[in-house]
C-alpha cells in the first residue's frame, strides 16, 4: 500500500513541477515574436493558467507526503541514521519545511494570480513563482535521491 501511495505522490510531484515550471518560464522568459520553435511555444503559456493546478498539485502532493511520512520516519530515516548518512536526513528536513514554507506562501501565490493581474504586482508574483518553484524542484530532487538511497521495501 506504501509503494502505491508513493508512486501517486511521485506522479503528483512530476505533474506539479511540471506546471510550477512551465509558469516560472513563462513569467520570466515571456515569448519573443519570430520563429515557430519548441523554446518560444514552452516560453509564450499563458501563466495565469497554471495557479489552480500549482495550488491544488502542491496542496494534494504535500498531504499525501504527510501520510507517507510516518511510514518513512519508522522505516527509513532510522536506516540512514545507522549508515550515519547525516547529509541525506539533513536535506530531506530542509525539504519538510521548504515545503511548510510554499504551503504558507500559497494564499498570497494566489492573491498576486488573481485575474485581471495587477501591473504593480508583476515582480512579486514573479519571485513568489520563483521561491515555489524552487521549492517544488528542492522537495523533487530530495524526494528522488532519498528514495533511490534507501525506498520502501516491498
């Protein structure tokens, strides 16, 4: 059942960076007119698309965390604590509450993506999608390695 659940917040976790990045492109490398390519169609999405699907991806992917997270405290971190892979429990910590940190950051994510935009808010909304992209891409990579050291076992 574990395995299961962390093959679902994994494919919650790649739709989520998906759209979190797809946003912080789009908000910093808008689409320059000219050629038809693959870089200026990733580039001109329309950013204002993705904030319910970052907000309700980041929400559901960091729940489902927490229910797997009891699981991992009893079966794996105290197997990195034994092969005294500090470094590894330390980023994963990091992760917890980066994660902590975009789920507070999340209303005002949505406030500054209100439609019609705000021209004011322009450099905060791009920061905001920075900070929660990055903390999207932290938790992803962290998630991976760590599970890739020492996943659940069957």
């Amino acid at each position: 059942m574990m395995i299961a659940l962390l093959i679902i917040h994994g494919l919650l976790a790649v739709a989520l960076l998906g759209a979190v990045t797809h946003q912080a492109i789009g908000v910093w490398l808008p689409a320059r007119p000219g050629a038809e390519s693959f870089i200026r169609r990733m580039r001109s999405v329309s950013t204002t698309s993705y904030v319910t699907a970052v907000i309700v991806l980041f929400i559901a992917t960091a729940l489902l965390g927490g229910i797997i997270y009891p699981a991992y405290r009893l079966n794996i971190r105290i197997v990195l604590e034994q092969y005294e892979l500090h470094k590894a429990n330390g980023v994963f910590e990091l992760k917890e509450h980066l994660v902590a940190v975009g789920m507070g950051m999340l209303p005002a994510y949505w406030y500054l993506w209100r439609v019609p935009l705000a021209q004011q808010y322009a450099r905060s909304r791009k920061i905001v999608t920075t900070i929660l992209a990055f903390i999207v891409w932290w938790g992803f990579i962290v998630g991976h390695v760590l599970n890739n050291i020492r996943g659940f076992e069957v």
